[in-house]
C-alpha cells in the first residue's frame, strides 16, 4: 500500500464517528516505560504494559534502538505476554418445541496463556515546516504460542414427545363404537375415555460430558505498518500526534491479508527533563481473519484510552 493511500485510508477512518455498536469493545491500556541512552545513536529500554478489556492482557518488553541519521533509525524488541481468554458460550438449542427439540450449550472455560514476541523494526522520518514530523514505521513481527490444554463442557436436554392415544372400543361386529359426534371412542388400559387428542408425554434425557482438547503451538507472523503525524515543535512539551497502522499477515499462505486497522489520536507531554505523560485515543478495526482455510470478513471494533509515562535519562 503506497504512502499515498495510507493517508487517504487514515483519513476515512478517522471519519466515522466515535459511537460504539454492540459487538464493540472498550478498554483501558496503560504503559510504563524506562529508556536509557548509551550513547547519541544507540539506547536501550523497558516497558511494562497493562490491557483491561473484554481480554485482558500483561506484557514486559525489552529493546533497544540504532539511530542511523536524523532520517532512519533501526530497532529490536522482544516482549513477553501474559494474555486471558475468556470464558466462551454457544447456544446449542435445536428442533421445534412442541414436537421433538433439544436444549443445551458448549461452554469453554477461561484460562491465562504465556506467549513470546521478537520484532525488528525500521523508522524514517522527515521534518516539514520546522514544526511537524512525519514517520513511518515498518515492523517485523513473530509471535510463538505454545501449545494447551483447554477444558471444554458439553450440556444437552433431549426433549421427546408420545403420544398414546389409547384402545379403539369396537362393538362384536368389530366395528368402532363412536361418541354423539360420530367420532371413535379410545379408551386406556383401565377403561376410562380418552381425550380426543390421546395423552401426551414428554420424555427427557439430560446428558453431559466435559472435553479436554489441546490446542497445538503455532508461530504468527505480522508485518504491522504506521504512519504517523506528529507536532514537534523545539521547546514546546506538547506534542500532539494522529496516527494509522495497518497489521497484514506475512505467515505462509496468508498472502499479505489485511487483518487490523488501528487509528490513534492523542498528545504526549514533557515535563521536568526527563519525564513524559501521554494520553492517546483508539480504534481498533478487526478486518479480515482466515477460519477452516476461508477469508472471513470481521466487524469488530475496539475502542481505547492508552495512558503512558516514560522516564529517559
């Protein structure tokens, strides 16, 4: 995707206004982080972060970073993540109440899994106007899950309907004996009449069962690309800044799909010398994913409040 249609696409999404639908998500991430300068070029550093959402998710990264020149500047990070997956629901119900039917549901329990992250990164940047920086960032990244055992319960209520309609009386002839209406009279085993649409029984059988099922290892491979627009003005400690990055799979057979869209707008603030608050907004678009080896098309959508502070000595 060129530069070009990047920002024509951030434009877009920038947009559509900012009300939630009901598969949306909201979420606060908060970050803390410690950057240490070896030299003019070269720095290290550490951040923890926090995601509390409908998944919430710790993680603890470690990088550093090589500035080339004023324009381009390489970097490496690995993270580890600590992420929940919440408890899943599904509806099992089926068949026509009244005749045969059953009720039930699967439910998977939640559960906390570890996962590694390595990344490789390039930044170049350019200056206009003396005031606004202009960035793209292009990210390599690989994610490694181990595989896991998840527990899942099964739950099923078979409902049955009999019907009896009980015993034909017949006179000696053999024929039906029939009632003032000129309808045939059934009886049940002791005698009595029957009601005309017989005795109905529901028969239920209950049956459950809980699964253990592994989920194997597998490797996640993202080239995640951001461009952002950046007020940097000298000695000025607002920063206010909008962004986009696009998330395109890169593992084999995904063929570049294009799985998240994610637009930022928000302001970093630096106080004292060393010390920085920032305060972020975003949307997260859930694009495309591939399920049973098919392109599936997403509509989920995440908004959040990122809060961050760093210290840079």
């Amino acid at each position: 995707m060129t530069l070009r249609n990047k920002i024509l696409v951030l434009s877009l999404f920038l947009a559509i206004p900012l009300l939630a639908q009901d598969n949306d998500e909201l979420g606060i991430w908060s970050e803390i982080g410690i950057e240490k300068a070896i030299t003019k070029k070269w720095d290290v550093g550490l951040d923890l972060e926090y995601r509390a959402q409908n998944k919430a998710r710790f993680s603890a990264g470690l990088g550093t970073s090589y500035k080339v020149n004023k324009y381009l500047k390489f970097g490496v990070n690995y993270s580890f993540l600590y992420s929940e997956k919440p408890e899943k629901y599904k509806d099992k119900s089926e068949g026509e109440v009244g005749i045969d039917w059953t009720t039930g549901y699967n439910r998977t329990l939640g559960y906390w899994y570890p996962r590694h992250r390595f990344s490789v990164e390039a930044i170049g940047s350019i200056k206009l106007w003396s005031w606004l920086k202009v960035s793209l960032r292009e990210r390599y990244q690989l994610t490694r899950s181990r595989a896991r055992t998840v527990e899942k319960f099964k739950y099923r209520e078979n409902h049955t309907m009999q019907h009896d309609y009980g015993e034909m009386l017949e006179d000696d002839d053999g024929f039906p004996i029939l009632d003032g209406n000129g309808n045939p009279i059934f009886v049940d085993e002791d005698g009595n009449p029957m009601p005309e649409e017989g005795i109905i029984t529901e028969n239920i059988v209950a049956t459950s069962r809980t699964e253990v099922v592994e989920t194997p290892a597998y490797t996640d491979q993202v080239l995640r690309s951001r461009i952002k627009f950046e007020y940097d003005k000298k000695r000025c400690p607002f920063s206010p800044f909008i962004s986009a990055e696009f998330h395109n799979s890169v593992s084999v057979g995904d063929h570049m799909l294009l799985q998240k869209i994610r637009t930022a707008l928000g302001c970093s603030y630096k106080f004292r010398k060393h010390n920085e608050v920032s305060l972020a907004y975003m949307t997260t678009f859930d694009m495309y994913d591939i399920e049973d080896n098919v392109v599936v098309r997403l509509y989920d959508r995440m908004h959040t409040i990122n809060i961050g502070y760093k210290y840079s000595f």
